[in-house]
C-alpha cells in the first residue's frame, strides 16, 4: 500500500491546500475545506492510456492540413443546437442541474433516439431495471443501447474498450471513483481526477462523452468550478420543478457560441422539444390587463416573443419595494430613473413588481421598451393593445436605441400574428414594403406612449 497521503480541498471550488483552513483564500468562503486523502502511489496510466501514444512535433502553420470538423447530428435537434451545431467527436461535455430537473430523462431521451451511435449508459445512481423502466417510458428502446450499473473507473474503462461504443454517458460524475485516489466518491479530488481520466479517454478514443453533474445548493455547477475548465463544453439544465418548461443552455462552448438555447416541456413520456418558444410564453388571456407589455427578444440566434408584467402601486410603507424575477434589478431601478427624470414620471414612492412570464431570464436590452411600457401601463392603468409589441434599448437620456438583428425580430412578429412593431429610429435599413406589419420608429419615449395609448 502506498503511504496515505491527504490535503484539504475547498468544497465550493476545488481550491487546495495543505493544511486545514477556515476560509478559503480563492473563493472567500468560510469553513468548506474538508480533508480528503489521495495517494499519488499507484501508477496513473490507465489502460487506454497504454496503448495510444500521440507523439506530436511542432508544424509550421501553413503546412497543417484543414480536417473539417465532423459533428455528429443529434436526433434532438434543441440538443444539437445547443451543442453549436452537433457533437463534436472526441468532446467532453458536462450536464448540469438541481436535482430532479431532468437530466438523466433528457440524457436516455437522447441515448434512445440515437440508434446510429452505440452507447454505453453509465449509471452510479439506478439499476439497468429502473433504466430500463424509465427509458420504455420515454419510447421505443434503443437495440445500440447499452446499460451499465458501475461507479468503478477503471472498470469503465474496461467495459468500454471491450464494447467500443461511439458515444459514452456518465450518470453522474459525482458517483464514480477511481483507484488513483483513495478519497470517496462526490468528493473534489476524486470528481477531478476523474473528470481529468475521462477527458483522457474523449480524445485518445475520439468517442465524446457526457458527464451529468448535480448542481449544488447554492447554485454553481456540480460543486467544484475546476470541472468546469476542465471540460470541453458545459451545459446547463433549468427550470423550476413547478414548472414543466426547462431551458438547456450553454455556459461553455469550446466548438461553438454560447448564446444558443433549448427549450423543452416535461411530459409524462419525457422532455419534448418545444420549436416555437413564443407560444408558451406569451398568455393566452384575451381580456386587456394594464401592466403587460410584449417584447420581441432574441435569445442567442433565437428569436422569442415574450411577456413583461409590471406592477406599480403606492407604496404603503415608507420605501418603496423594487422587485424584479427574469430581470435585472439594477437595470429596472435604472430604467425608473430614466423615467423619472427624463419623462418626468412620479414613480419615487411607490412600489414597482416587474415579472418576465414563464419563469425564464432574459440578458437582451432590447426588453428595455417593454418594461418601461409595461411599468407606465400599469401607473396609468391603461392597457397596451394585445396585438403590439415592442423591441428597443432604452438609454439614460430616455432615447430609444437601436437593438441588432431587428429584421428578424419583426419577422416573428409578423410570424405570430402582430400588427405593430415599435422599435427604435435609429434602426437602419428597415423597409416598410418587406413586411406586412406595421413598423413605427420612435426616438423618445414620449412617442412611444403616444404610439400605445392614444
Ligand atoms: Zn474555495
């Protein structure tokens, strides 16, 4: 046996160090070291490790020959966009999200539509029964699925090299322990020399890989933040358990933009991709509210309609409540300046609720109009017609600025039926005679009223 040796790792973000401390001087949190042992005894080559040396030797830039990417299209078509485009061969790709979210369902969603890859499912949570329970649920079986209750690396690697599949999954990361290191599994040390063999293994075999990873309380993925520059791309499961809507987004792409984004429902026969996200995410209530204004959004490449709810009631206690869910606060109370002092709105006492409808976030300054609108809607108690919808950034002198991509936030608009756009004036090269809605440029926020309740 070789000699025990331990350190103390953070376990917040994989911080280490050789003594016990009571903060950790990387991510400031107090009391989350916890000793783990590892031996750095035993031999670290693992078995496909062996058998593939790579010698590489510097080449002169031009000499490199262009191999053109070859991803692998995915059945799921939000998967596959999400990923940039395909799997990339050779990837290692993390998976997270709370519990009970639905990773492992979207994951042997995806291990049963592909039947032109060999899979090997890794589970460390269920048994190949209630796998296989759960994935009859969802549909037709794979034949090229293969299950395998093992939390055991080497072992892995093992089955892997004697099965050759094309595509390997990892439910999840926080169950499985290698050798190399006597520490228990889920723990830093162990999560990271794992995660460091499994990468090994994505680019000597080429096969990519899927690591599911459990988010932690407090909301960083899978505990330990070095997975996430270790890996090759991370994904991230959303949604609130209440809700049957998840978004996966993107965190990291090393082979793509991160800017892309899936939408799912959760039904009872598993995740269905949701192609048309405004629908769901704009109410289908026909009476005229105050205080609901739409937004034509994009979300990455992705072209959304979306709902802004705003509250505003006299405050009834001295200071005023400023709440925002999906958006920015800072950004609201920034905007209620704006309108305060530009427009000469008394909105300082009272209480302002700003809600985006269906429990999603949204980081697209072209929202700005629709808040100001929704949040002067709900003062004045007028309500905004239903069929018109709005998409600009508004500045701190109250101008209304231009947002990029503007044509195709129109285009679905006009795709879902609206008959007015409001965006800025200053958005150039907009014809009229392309579209069939109406298109009105504004420049202050006082047209723009003028536009909606007159
Ligand atoms: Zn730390």
């Amino acid at each position: 046996m070789a000699k025990l040796k331990t350190a103390h790792f953070c376990q917040n973000c994989g911080h280490e160090s050789a003594k016990w401390l009571g903060r950790c001087p990387s991510c400031n949190e107090w009391n989350t070291f916890v000793e783990e042992v590892i031996s750095k005894g035993k031999n670290e080559v693992t078995a496909f490790a062996k058998s593939s040396k790579r010698t590489a030797k510097p080449q002169a830039i031009h000499q490199i020959k262009d191999i053109p990417q070859q991803r692998i299209q995915m059945v799921d078509l939000e998967l596959n966009r999400v990923l940039g485009g395909g799997l990339v061969p050779g990837s290692l790709t993390l998976f997270g999200g709370e519990p009970g979210i639905g990773k492992s369902t979207l994951m042997l969603q995806m291990a049963m539509q592909e039947k032109n890859q060999k899979i090997l499912y890794v589970s460390g949570e269920e048994s190949e029964q209630q796998i296989k329970m759960r994935a009859s649920r969802i549909g037709e079986l794979n034949e090229n699925c293969y299950l395998l209750t093992e939390t055991q690396l080497e072992s892995v690697f093992k089955h892997a090299e004697d099965l050759q599949p094309t595509l390997l999954v990892i439910d999840s990361i926080q169950t499985i322990h290698t050798e190399n290191i006597d520490s228990s599994p889920g723990s830093i040390s162990q999560i990271r020399e794992s995660t460091a063999q499994l990468l090994r293994f994505a680019k000597q075999t080429e096969t990519p890989v899927f690591l599911i990873g459990h988010i932690t309380k407090e909301g960083s993925l899978a505990g330990p933040k070095v997975l996430e520059h270790m890996v090759d791309t991370v994904l991230q499961f959303e949604g609130d358990r209440n809700h049957v809507y998840r978004l996966l987004r993107s965190i990291k792409n090393r082979f793509g933009s991160t800017n892309e984004l899936g939408i799912y429902e959760m039904l009872g026969t598993g995740l269905r991709q949701v192609e048309n996200p405004s629908e769901i995410l704009i109410s289908n209530n026909q009476d005229k509210l105050s205080g609901s204004a739409i937004a034509a959004t994009l979300e990455g490449l992705r072209p959304m309609l979306i709902e802004v709810q705003a509250l505003v009631s006299t405050a009834a206690y001295g200071t005023p409540q400023r709440s925002a869910t999906g958006f920015d606060l800072r950004r609201l109370n920034m905007l209620l300046a704006v309108m305060e002092k530009r427009c000469g709105f008394k909105l300082g006492a009272k209480d302002v609720f700003l809600n985006i409808a269906g429990g999603i976030k949204v980081n697209d300054p072209a929202i700005d109009l629709a808040v100001v609108a929704s949040i002067l809607s709900s003062n004045a108690d007028l309500a905004i017609e239903k069929n018109i919808c709005l998409s600009a950034e508004v500045g701190l002198s109250g101008e209304i600025r231009p947002v990029n991509r503007v044509d195709q936030r129109i285009s679905e608009a006009e795709k879902l039926g609206f008959d007015k756009i409001i965006i800025s004036k200053d958005n150039k090269g907009i014809k009229q005679e392309n579209f069939k809605i109406e298109i009105v440029g504004c420049t202050r926020i006082e047209e723009v009223l003028k536009e909606l309740f007159s």
